[in-house]
C-alpha cells in the first residue's frame, strides 16, 4: 500500500480550531497524530432488474377464443423470466492506493475532518448533522388484495352441467359487469353514485369482480422482482465487454455462461484534462483531492444500445492537492468533497473576528 504523508500547516491554524476537536475517525502513527483518509476510485455499477414470471391457466382457458374472443391463451403452466430495464452508474469506493494522513502537532487541536464509513473523506471543518429517519407524510397506496372468481360465481353457474356451459354463462357475466361500467360512466345506470368517491368504490369493486372472471379464462401470473449487480473497475476505456447474460429460462447468468444472451458494456475516454504529464516535481503538500475524469458509457444487447451517457471516471482524472498557504491564522476554510468521486465540491472561507 502506497501511503503518503500530508503535512498541514496546523500550527499556524490552531487556535482558530479551539472549538472544533471532534475527529470522526483517527489513527495515531508511531509518534504521529492524526487523521488518516481515502480518495475513492471509480467503479462501474451495472443494475439489471428482472421479473420471474410464474404463470397458472385458466379453468377456462380452452374456452378463452370461443366466448371472449381472446387468441394465444395458454393452457399449460409455464414459467420464465422477463427483462425489465437496465441501469449504468458510476460509484465510488475507497482506493487503497490513495490514502493519505493528516498530521497534526503536539499541543495542536485536530480539525472537524468528516470521513465514510469506509474512510473516504467527506469534509474539513464543516459541523457534522445527525442523521435524522427521513419521515414522509405522503400517502401510502395499499395494493387491492386479488379476489377468488369462484366468489362471484352465480346460482345458475354453480348448476351448469358442463365446462362449456359454464364457460358460456361466466362469460356473460362478464359482459354484464362490462355494460354496469359503461352505464355508470354514461350517467345512465339505474343507481347512480351521490359523489365522486362513491363513483370511484364502484367502478374499482366492477373492475375486480371482471379481472377475477377473466383469470378463469386468461389465467394468472405472478411476478417476482429480482436485482442484479455488477462492478467493474475501469483503468481504461472499454470495447464491447460482456458483463452479464440474460436468459428467459434463467434469468441473469453470469458473463461466461453460454445459456444467455449477452449484454456489452463500452466505456470511451472523453477526459479533456491532460494527466499524461508528471515530471515527479509535485510535492505531496496539503489536503489531496481528486479531479476526476469523464467517460461515455453504454450497454448493449441484441445489437441495440439501451443506454449511453456520461458519468464521472477517477482514474481517468488527476490529484491535486490544497496547498496549506490557505490555511492562515486569518480565516478557518471549509472543505466539503464528493465522497463519490473524491472531487472538490464546495471550498469556503470563514473569516475570524
């Protein structure tokens, strides 16, 4: 691991720091005091979200074209998997080979230094806020609670002395809800509703009776919802790399497993700043900050791009350090970084009275 000291002229800053002597994480090295820090390093973050389908035909199935003119329905139980959406972002994670160590003085008073749980520094002498349960008072949508169609069957139903007739009679069951939903929304029904809300249970109970008599022709499907993840760590652009497979059998496979079809990730360096040049003469001085790098990514599968945008790159950017001429005994500087990328987001200066 490639450490570097980073010595801060805290000496010169002491006294303005004398309320200011909570250290959030800190390490002491041999005789050193201090603060150690990570700048992060990008990582790509590639979200597929997919949904397993489990499907259940019908009681009626077999009568689905012939009484509710619906073609293609099923009548044998399958099971498979859909593809929803995929995602691309960059995220960032501790480099462990860009950290650095804050020293401080004997008889000095340490900064407010702010880090990540895994030790990405996050700001400099800025108050720490308390994390507070984030409290919402909007409202909560309750999912209506799927009906058994055998609760609406009818008298003359339940009597029916074949499937074929009982499949006649649901089906005109269903035209009846049907034609009570046209005349509601027409004003023409025979009880209408006193208001708007009374309109809206109405129309809502008509909708879950007809999609309970439908099931018994077109079937049920239940859905599960599964998240896949994937990192990669860019060192440099990327042409057309497999990063995970999808199957309709299987779901996500891994990039390797022949049984899905593939889908390619491409990254293109488009970083206008020039970090080719390092003639060894910069000194490690003063608080170390990324200035990140810029890349166009994208995913593609079936030959089809799903996705291309910009997202920020690390490595593909430089190191610059705050030199410690900012910190004089006039003003406190407060320092807040992007815990993402490492970069400087806010420097700010508070002037002593």
């Amino acid at each position: 691991m490639k450490k570097a000291c980073v010595i801060m002229a805290f000496a010169s800053i002491s006294s303005l720091m004398y309320a200011q002597t909570e250290v959030v994480q800190g390490v002491m090295r041999g005789k050193d005091y201090g603060v150690t820090y990570a700048l992060p390093k990008s990582m790509i973050e590639v979200e597929a979200k997919v949904n397993k389908v489990k499907y259940y035909p019908g009681e009626l199935a077999k009568y689905a074209n012939r009484y509710l003119r619906l073609n293609d329905v099923s009548t044998e139980a399958a099971e498979y998997y859909e593809l929803i959406s995929l995602g691309v972002r960059s995220v960032g994670v501790a480099d462990k080979d860009n950290i650095y160590f804050i020293k401080m003085k004997d008889k000095t008073v340490a900064p407010l230094v702010e880090l990540t749980d895994d030790g990405v520094i996050k700001s400099i002498n800025v108050p720490i806020r308390k994390e507070t349960a984030n409290e919402t008072n909007a409202p909560v949508s309750k999912e209506r609670k799927a009906l058994n169609p055998h609760d609406f069957l009818t008298e003359d139903i339940l009597m029916a002395n074949s499937s074929a007739k009982v499949a006649e009679l649901v089906a005109k069951e269903i035209y009846n809800i049907r034609d009570s939903k046209n005349a509601l929304v027409r004003g023409q029904a025979d009880f209408m509703p006193n208001d708007g809300e009374q309109m809206r249970i109405m129309l809502e109970t008509l909708e879950d009776q007809e999609k309970a008599l439908t099931e018994l022709f077109t079937g049920k499907y239940n859905k599960e919802e599964k998240t896949y993840t994937t990192h990669i760590s860019p060192e440099n652009s990327i042409d057309n790399e497999v990063v995970m497979r999808f199957s309709n059998k299987l779901g996500i496979v891994n990039n390797n497993d022949l049984a899905g079809e593939p889908i390619y990730l491409s990254l293109k360096n488009v970083t206008e700043i020039d970090n080719t040049i390092d003639d060894g003469k910069k000194k490690m001085e003063g608080i170390a900050y990324n200035v990140p790098g810029k890349g166009i990514v994208s995913l593609k599968k079936d030959g089809k791009v799903i996705i291309e945008k910009e997202i920020p790159i690390t490595q593909f950017g430089l190191t610059e350090y705050l030199a410690p001429a900012l910190f004089n005994k006039n003003s406190t500087i407060k320092i807040i970084f992007n815990p993402t990328t490492g970069g400087l987001t806010k420097v700010d200066r508070e002037e002593d009275k």
